[in-house]
C-alpha cells in the first residue's frame, strides 16, 4: 500500500485529493480489523471504542510531525491519548505508520511482559504519555504546549479524548490554564460516540460538550469522525486559530462490525468465536489473521519494553549559600533564594533548559515570589487547580524543560497523589517542592497538616526525597535536585529554625558540606544510644541530647535527609549503640521509623527500637505547642531514650 504518511504530505495548506481520501479509507478498514484481533487474541480489551477513534488515530498522527525516526527527539509534534483503554487503535495505527510492527502488536497485546499493554505507555514508540486514568492527557498535552512555548518552538500538540471523560473536574482544570496561556498550539479530538460502559452517555451524566469548551474560551469545531476531509479539514483549520480549539467528532461505537455498532457491551468485550469471523468479513479481512496471532503469542517472542530514559538537565546551579549559627530563616526561604538565584543565572541563557516554576495561588507562601519577579516568563501561575497543575508539570518535565512545582505538602502530594502516581509510572522529571509539611503547620489546624507524605512516596517506585534539616541544607539540596534527572520531592516545614551545628558550634550544612544522596549524617557521637531523626525536627534532637548530656548520658544523633533510601551502613552504626529511638514529624507507622525498623531487620543488626512521631490529627495552635501536645519535644525524646537505656 502506498505511504499513508504521503497523503499528508501537503498539511495544513493542501487539501485531501480524492486518491488520499481512499488511502485513508482502506487503512481504517484494515486497522480496524488490528484492533479487532488484538482484542481477541488477548480476550480482552476494548474494541468498540478503538474502532470508532480509529479515522482521529489515522488523521492526527497523519498531520503530526512525529514519526519512526523523529518520534525520540523533541524537535517535533506531540500526541496525547488521554482515552487510553482504546489502545488497540492507538497501537493499529502506530503499526500503519511502521512505529511498531503489525505481527507483534496483533500476537502480544496484553501479554504478561509485553510493551503493547492494555493501556497506552511511553514504551511504545510513538505514545508520548502513559495513560491509565480518564481525565489527565488534556492536563499532559498542556504540561508539551508550556514547554514547547519556552524552548521557542512552535510544534504543535494533539490530545485525543473520550466523551465519558469530558466531566472530569480535571479537563475544565486543563482547559482553563490552556486558554488563560493562550496555548493556541494544541488541538483536541473527542470521540463523541455518545456511549461509556455503563450505557449512553447522555443518559449517565449529561453534559453540553460543545458548551463547556466554549465557556472556557476554546474554538469549537464539530464535525463527522469518520469523515477523512472533514477532520482533514478540521485539523487544518486548528493550526491556524488563535485560541485552543477542540474537534468534537460524531463517531458510531463499533464503526465498521454491523454487531458492535452502538452497542455498549462492546465497550470492553471482545469479539469470539463466529462474532469474530463476522467481523473479519465485514471488514474484508482474513480470519487467519488470529490464528497467526495466537501461534505468535504461544511463543512469547517479543522485545521486552525499554523504560525512557531521563533526560539530565542542562542548567548551572551556582555556589551555595551560608547561613551562619547567628541566622534563624524557614527551609522555604532557603530554598525560595536559592531557586531565585538558580534562576537568574540561567534566565534566557543560551545552552540551558527552561526552567518552569508552577504555582497554585501560594507564591508567597511556598517562597516562589522571588523567582517569578526575577523570571516572569518561566513562571506558570495555574489557580487552584492541583489536579491539573501536578500532570502539567510532569509533563512539561520530560519535553525539554526542567518543571518545579512548588504547594503544601496536603495539596502537591495528599490531593494530587494520584497525579503523582502517573508521573512516576511515565518516569517525568519533576520537581516537588512541599511546603508546610507535619505538624508543623501548626495554627492551620489537622487538614492542613501533611503527616503522611513520607508514606505515600514510599508507596511509588522512581520518586526521591529530600527532607532537609536546616537552611543551609535545604539550599544545597534545591540546587542539586534541580540539576538531577527524575522525579525528586523536597519537603519542609513552615517554621523558623536554627542552624544545626557540628560538636564544635560550626554550621554543619555549611562550608565544605557536599549534600549526597542517601547519606544519614552523623551530627553528635554517643556510645549510649542512638536518636535517627529527619528535617526539622533535628534541631529538637540535638537539645534532647543535651539534657541527656546533662543526665550522664550520651548517645548519637543521625539526620537522615533521603528517608527513603537511607545508607544501611549508618542505621547498622547506630544500631550497635545498642538501642535506636526515631524522632519525626511525620505519622509513626508510615515514615522514618517504619524504613529503620525495615532496614534493621534487613540487615541483621537488631537493636530494641522505640519510635516517636504523629499517632493521631494534630491540634490547632502554634507548632512548639502542638508537637508537645504529641509528644515530640526535646524533653519527651530524652525521656523515651533514658527509658530504653535504664529498662
């Protein structure tokens, strides 16, 4: 068959000719019976849906600037399905513009160990964004405007979507940072096929759809989805509009297999046995197809899915500040100054990446004020929308530019986690910098009081943590974070703290200090114990030894900044003291004290272990009051240490 790619090769400027238009036609034909066999050679799947998205499969990556040999780079388009069930047809039309190969598609999809998985990921060439959730491409396809626009390029960016999804709060977030920025370079596609798994559409939630988008200040087009020339046309038309503009396409569930067609339980139901053959003739395909694939999938031959890899940003992080012992500032500030400083040093400079800085209405609060007054044009303010806010970031941290989103800890992490869930699962480079985390929030009262963050990351894979103990600390730990690639969260306190010094008075976090990853420092050395704690609540640490000093005894205290990957050898250290309390502010069954007591038994360097930190909602009050309201002062650590070494 004749490259479908040519038919395109006139875009937007030429029409369709009529010989492009059959091109188009015969390749939906036989995509759709692809996506028909995937389906049935898995048995399972959902075929319905990919065959009547399959003309909007065929048409924007027929009008994209991606294929086999550019799709890696970013010099390019991009495309967004955020319906991502409907991969069948996503994957049917890789296969046609030879991003992957038909055999293998057809043989493995949603096979154990296989790229081709029931939901489209970034392992297949040609998908840019894993998505699993309805409601998050349009979110991600704005995360690739915003980092186009600040690489000064103009590709253009396409999202694909259904109609179920179209009443997510997520999309009405997404399209409203898409207008507000004046994001004319993306155009979105929705399968309006009127059905969703549970029956009609209409029926399970009504929605004006035209009228949403236009409320939000998009261009509106409608058209036949199944209609070469005129999504042709559509598409064309978008590339040259002023504002964001939606296609909403008339499409039939099940085009082209009589059986399926406006049938809702084919929404997620494969077609077997004599179903199967009908299709296959109805589509003018051979039924031989499955067998072949079936023989293929027996056998297990396909290429094992490459994870993308990370770029390493490009960007001069500067020398680091010294806050001296006389010095009492927030871990915010710290890094508000430091972020500001790392900015000003690569704003508009040639050879560095855009460094974008999202804010959800808190600037002065998270300290990100300096920064956007320093670089305006790197600075996305996006509202009250932390949904929306945590997958644009994400997004626009893996197309080119280095993302930092800057929240409270209840709102980047505890609101978004599912966000930042598939952020992890697309491997993104983001940025998290929480603020007002633990109790220590204090007066904001317990929904407020992010005492779990530790927890939920350590429920993902790929996610790192920086939790620092003071500002010299949390200065150099920006900076580095900042020039690392991967998702990397910083989380701090609200309150003003002292600088934590070494045996001598002098700054420890200061001077030569270089912050590495991992490291537990040792900041006092006792034979009688060992205190673990992390943050700001070293500090509160070191006066419990000093009161203990006071009492005869005289125990380590270790300050652990990565609690998530913490240097076994440093626990095994305190460890041998003989006994271990962890100190944290944070909830005393998922944090700090959990990952010790895992690492001991790990290790085999069992100690008895006492662990101190949040065991129920906090109070309203200031944050002294209520981390004594729970237990976590100097005087209540020097008691539960005294205790474990007189019992």
């Amino acid at each position: 068959m004749k490259d479908l790619k040519s038919a395109f090769r006139g875009f937007p400027e030429m029409l369709l000719q009529d010989d492009d238009v059959a091109l188009i036609n015969k390749a939906a034909r036989e995509s759709r019976a692809w996506a028909v066999t995937m389906t049935s050679a898995a048995g399972s799947g959902h075929p319905a849906g990919s065959l009547s998205s399959m003309e909007m499969y065929l048409l924007a990556y027929g009008a994209a600037n991606i294929t086999p040999e550019n799709y890696a780079g970013l010099e390019r388009d991009f495309v967004v399905i955020s319906h991502g069930h409907t991969s069948p047809g996503a994957y049917a039309a890789l296969a046609m513009y030879g991003f992957i190969h038909t055999e293998s598609a057809l043989a493995h999809f949603r096979q154990a160990g296989s790229p081709f998985q029931g939901h489209v990921e970034r392992v297949v060439p040609g998908i840019d964004w894993g998505s699993g959730n309805l409601g998050q491409g349009l979110s991600a396809g704005v995360g690739f405007a915003l980092a186009i626009r600040a690489r000064g390029r103009n590709d253009h960016v396409y999202v694909l979507m259904s109609d179920g999804e179209q009443v997510k709060g997520q999309v009405a977030e997404a399209r409203r940072i898409a207008s507000h920025h004046r994001l004319t370079g993306i155009t979105v596609l929705v399968d309006f096929n009127d059905i969703q798994i549970s029956g009609r559409t209409g029926d399970i939630m009504k929605a004006d759809l035209p009228g949403l988008w236009k409320v939000d200040g998009w261009s509106v087009t409608e058209c036949d989805g199944h209609d070469p020339r005129a999504l042709y046309k559509a598409l064309a038309e978008a590339r040259s509009s002023e504002r964001p503009t939606v296609v909403i396409c008339h499409t039939v569930m099940g085009k082209g297999v009589s059986f399926m067609e406006g049938v809702p339980d084919y929404h997620g139901k494969a077609a077997s046995g004599e179903r199967y053959l009908q299709a296959m003739a109805e589509l003018g395909a051979s039924p031989a197809m499955l067998e072949k694939a079936l023989g293929r999938r027996s056998s297990c031959s396909f290429d094992r899915p490459k994870k993308p890899r990370s770029r390493v940003p490009s960007i001069v992080t500067g020398e680091p500040r010294n806050y001296g012992t006389g010095e009492r500032t927030d871990n915010r500030s710290s890094f508000g100054k430091a972020l500001e400083e790392v900015g000003r040093l690569n704003y508009r400079s040639p050879g560095s990446d855009p460094l974008l800085v999202f804010d959800c209405d808190l600037a002065g609060s998270v300290k990100t004020e300096g920064f956007s007054k320093a670089c305006p044009e790197w600075f996305i303010e996006t509202g009250i929308q932390e949904h929306s806010t945590a997958t644009v970031a994400g997004a626009a941290s893996i197309a080119g530019t280095i993302s930092l989103w800057a929240d409270f800890g209840v709102f980047g992490l505890g609101e978004a986690y599912n966000q930042q869930r598939l952020n992890d699962i697309n491997r993104t480079n983001l940025k998290l910098a929480l603020t007002h985390v633990g109790l220590d929030v204090g007066e904001d009262g317990e929904t407020h009081q992010c005492i779990d963050y530790m927890g939920l990351l350590r429920n993902l894979f790929g996610w790192r943590l920086l939790v620092p103990a003071d500002p010299n600390q949390a200065d150099r730990m920006t900076r580095w974070a900042l020039s690392e690639p991967g998702n990397i969260c910083i989380a701090m306190g609200r309150s003003k703290i002292p600088v934590v010094t070494d045996e001598k008075g002098e700054p420890f976090y200061a001077g030569g200090y270089v912050f590495r990853y991992g490291a537990v420092d040792l900041l006092r050395k006792g034979d009688d114990g060992a205190i673990i704690t992390t943050g700001h609540m070293a500090a509160r640490a070191l006066e419990a030894h000093e009161l203990l000093k006071d009492q005869g005894f005289n125990v380590s205290v270790y300050h652990a900044g990565c609690p998530l990957h913490m240097d076994p050898s440093a626990i095994a250290q305190a460890a041998r003291t003989g006994r271990i309390v962890t100190f944290e502010d944070h909830h005393a069954s998922t944090g700090l004290g959990s990952i010790v007591a895992s690492i001991l038994l790990k290790t085999g360097s069992c100690c008895p272990i006492r662990t101190l930190g949040v065991t129920r909602y906090g109070d309203s009050g200031s944050s002294s009051e209520v981390l004594s309201a729970m237990g976590l002062d100097p005087e209540n650590l020097a008691a539960a240490v005294r205790s474990l070494i007189v019992q």
